[in-house]
C-alpha cells in the first residue's frame, strides 16, 4: 500500500514545499508520459508552523522500502 502526507487546502491537495517542473524541447506531435515517484528517506515527519518554520514531529506510520534498495 502506497501512502501520501500532504496538507489539505481548500483548493485541494497540494504537496508541501511546492513542486516545480520545467520540460521543453518536446515533440508536439509526439505523446509523453511523466512519472514523480516520492519517496520517504527519514522515518520523521514535519510540520509546517504559522510563523515559517518546520518541525520534525513524532511519525508512527511505516512505509515499506523503495523498491531497489
């Protein structure tokens, strides 16, 4: 089972700090598949704070290894 931590808005879900992703010099007529594949690196969570900062917080879910390793 695969699972995401994101903070909820009222647009909707976005991932925290943003994503930026800059692709040029494709084939127009050509059709293209992009895959992200987030992976947890520390066993800590953190928590964004009112005044700017991040704070590791105590995680208790476990996450299986990425595949590979």
């Amino acid at each position: 089972m695969h699972t995401s931590e994101m903070i909820t808005t009222r647009v909707g879900r976005r991932i925290c700090p943003h994503l930026s992703v800059n692709v040029s010099s494709l084939d127009p007529k050509a059709v293209y598949s992009i895959v992200i594949d987030l992976v947890q690196l520390q066993p800590n969570a953190m928590t964004y704070n009112r005044n700017g900062t991040w704070t590791f917080r105590e995680s208790t879910a476990q996450y299986p290894p990425p595949e590979g390793t």
